[in-house]
C-alpha cells in the first residue's frame, strides 16, 4: 500500500519540463516515423517521439520523460503499453510548444498506466475496437492540459481490470495548446458509441476543471467510485458547460457495486448531470 501511495505523490508533484532547456536525446532514445517490431524497454531515461510511430512489441517505459513533439502519434499494435513509475519516480508524457495527437491502443493491445502523468494531447489515451480490456488498468495516474484526456469510439468492452486513484484534470488556465481553441470544450472522458464500465474499487477517481467531464454519444455506461469537482469552465455553447456528466442518445447507471459502497459525487459543478 505504501508504494501505491508514494507513486501517487510523486505523480501529483511533478512538474513539466521547461521548453526552452530540454535534455539531449539519444539516437537510441529518440523515434520519428517508424515501425519497432522488437520490445523496448527504458528506464530513468529522456525519450522524444515525432511523427507517427509503430510499436508492434511491448513498450516499457520505467520513470521515463518522453516528450511528444507536435502532432506525434504513438500505435500500440498487437502489443502491451506499460507507463510506470518505480522507487525514482513516475513516468511523465508531455509536450511542448504545440499539442500531440493521440495514443491509441489498437486491436488486441492493451496499456499498464501506474503513477505517471499524461498531458497536452489533443486525443490523449484513445482506445480503439478489439483492445485487450482483460490486461489494461490505468492507477494512480494523472491526465493534465489534454483536449481530451481519455477517448475511445465503437468500443463494446470500454473497462479496464484497475481504474482507480485517477485525477483527470481539465485546466485553470485557458487556452491550452494549439491547435486547441479558446472557445473548446475540455474533455476528461470523450466517448461514442461504447459498452463499459468506469470505476473500480481503490480510491476514488476525481474529474476537476473541464468543461465536460465525461461526454457520451450513444452507448451504455456504468460509472462508479467517481467524484466530479469544480467542472465549470466555458465554452462556445454557454448553456452546455461546465458539467460533470453529459450523455446523449445513450444509458448511464450511476451505481455502488463494491463492498464499500463506493459510488460517485458531485461537488462544485455549473451542473451535475445532463441527458438529451
């Protein structure tokens, strides 16, 4: 337990790099535009990610700093993801400058966030049709300055083994980075046409500062052990901001499965809950 503890604060404490003094990076630490059908494990180390890059093997990042450089995308492909920290520190995923785009977590893919911190992307963490739920868990991490932190469209298995201790954080300062919009919404969870459940016991997951923080189009959802803070910032549509919970064309149970009643709470929203 300590552990998971620690993880957490050293998450919660870490600070992006500054833009203007980035480390060197490596030959070896440093993929653009390529496919990588070997596994690859780093530890401690400063990565740089440019282009559209192709993982085909597992990918193991231990207290890494990994910066995505505009646009970047990141295809885990038929292969496992893990973003970890460990006794040194978290993992941390960020961008300077301009936002990256998306990791997706392709078909028969699975991803293993634990302590670290993902921010400014465009997408974020997207999960696609056919990834491997039965070994993804997402612990502990925190999601800061995205778009939208979480996305996933036509995805029947939208639940992952661990979602717990999470904070999904939209921002207190607008606007982010381009080629974000002044006038955008903010997303923690962007979801279309999806079957899942959100939530698991451990400790609570906190939704703070979106706009929207779990938008749903179409779908079913259960959503446990969430708590939704202070989502009030604005966007273009005035009377559709700041809310906790938006879903449209779609079922939604709020519910308390686990043996300590864990559910969800609503603390400080422009609103609470929307259905259309």
């Amino acid at each position: 337990l300590f552990w998971f503890l620690h993880l957490g604060f050293l998450a919660s404490s870490q600070t992006a790099p500054n833009c203007g003094m980035l480390p060197e990076y490596s030959s070896n630490n440093t993929f653009s535009n390529v496919t990588v059908n070997t596994v690859t494990t780093r530890t401690g180390q400063h990565i740089k990610i440019s282009g559209t890059v192709n993982f085909n093997a597992n990918v193991n990042f231990f207290n890494c700093t990994i910066l995505m450089e505009e646009g970047a995308v990141v295809n885990i492909n038929n292969a496992h993801f893990n973003l970890w920290a460990n006794a040194n520190g978290p993992s941390l995923i960020f961008g300077c400058n301009k936002m990256w785009q998306a990791i997706n977590i392709n078909a028969n893919s699975s991803v293993s966030f634990r302590g670290s911190t993902i921010r400014n992307g465009r997408q974020g963490l997207t999960i696609n049709p056919g990834f491997n739920n039965l070994n993804s868990e997402i612990v502990d991490c925190i999601f800061d300055g995205n778009s939208a932190a979480i996305t996933a469209t036509n995805v029947p298995n939208f639940t992952f083994t661990t979602f717990s201790g999470n904070h999904l954080l939209g921002t207190t300062i607008k606007p982010l980075m381009k080629p974000h919009l002044p006038n955008e919404p903010i997303f923690g969870m962007y979801l279309r046409n999806c079957v899942g459940t959100i939530g698991t016991s451990g400790a609570a997951n906190r939704f703070t500062n979106f706009s929207q923080a779990f938008r749903a189009i179409g779908g079913t959802y259960t959503i446990n052990n969430c708590s939704f803070e202070n989502n009030n910032l604005l966007d273009w549509e005035g009377f559709g901001t700041g809310i906790g919970i938006w879903v449209y064309n779609a079922n939604l149970t709020i519910d308390n499965i686990f043996s300590n009643g864990a559910s969800c709470q609503f603390i400080g929203n422009r609103r609470a809950l929307r259905f259309d």
